[in-house]
C-alpha cells in the first residue's frame, strides 16, 4: 500500500470537486441575466460542497505529510 499515491489521488479528486462547487457559484446568476430564466443554483449547497472539497483537500495532504515522514524515518532506521 502507497499512502503518497493515495493521497495524491484524494487531492485530485479534491480539486475536480473544488473546481465543480467553484463554477457552479461562479454561474450564480449568469443564467438568469442571460436567458430570463430563474437560477437554479443553491448557494448554501454549493458553499457546502466548497467547503467540503477544502477540507477534503487538506485531509489529502496531511496523509501525504504524514506518508513522507514514514518515508524518512524508514530511510533513517535502515541507514
């Protein structure tokens, strides 16, 4: 088992969820002013999912910290 190759993975899917929640905010209202339509976006679920994916992202990288430093501690012992 490679947690760095599993951590790397989580931070990838992190960022294609950051990246969904970040364009579905950013189009908040562009569809109304464009097509007269009402927005459908909800601006709490997606603030949700924003925050979510962040922490998501920083969870990811303390693994990965944490991978590195069993990473150096083996190389130490086995010097």
């Amino acid at each position: 088992m490679n947690l760095a190759a599993i951590a790397l993975q989580g931070l990838e899917q992190a960022q294609v969820q950051l990246e969904a929640a970040a364009t579905q905010l950013a189009s908040a209202g562009a569809a109304s002013s464009q097509q007269g339509e009402l927005d459908t976006v909800d601006l709490s679920a997606q603030m949700v999912a924003l925050m979510s994916a962040k922490n998501f992202y920083f969870v990811n990288l303390a693994t990965l910290k944490t991978a590195d430093q069993v990473q150096k501690t083996l190389i130490d012992l086995t010097a």
